[in-house]
C-alpha cells in the first residue's frame, strides 16, 4: 500500500469533481481511505483546550464582556 498525500482546492468546479469521485471510490472498496489531518492551527487549538488554555466566564455577559477587550 502506498500512501499519496493531495491537496485538493474544493472551492473549483474540477476540486469539487474529484473530492466526490474518490468519496463514491472509497464507499465501493476497501483499496481507498480517507485519513482527516487537523491542519497545526487546529492541533494548537486541541492542544489548548486539552492543556484548559482559554478563556473562563461566570454567565453570557462576563463571556461577551471578555470578548470586547
């Protein structure tokens, strides 16, 4: 097995196509996956929320209040 890491713009009509072929390919058979990486922002953002990094608030308005600062 062989693994091919793509990048793929889903924003163009051809990007749109080819996502869709390899979803219904996979679906079909077991010689296609699909492995979902977290791109770094969103690791550091697991990775905050795992450490409680972030912001605290007693009710909605001490949350909005921190937001506006």
């Amino acid at each position: 097995m062989e693994t091919v890491h793509i990048k793929i713009r889903t924003n163009t009509k051809r990007g749109k196509h080819l996502l869709g072929l390899l979803r219904e390919m996979a679906k079909t058979g077991s010689d296609i996956e699909f492995e979902h990486i977290p791109n770094d922002e969103t690791i550091e953002a697991i990775n905050d929320a795992r450490a409680k990094k972030g912001m605290q608030a007693k009710n909605v308005d001490d949350l909005f209040a921190q937001l506006e600062k």
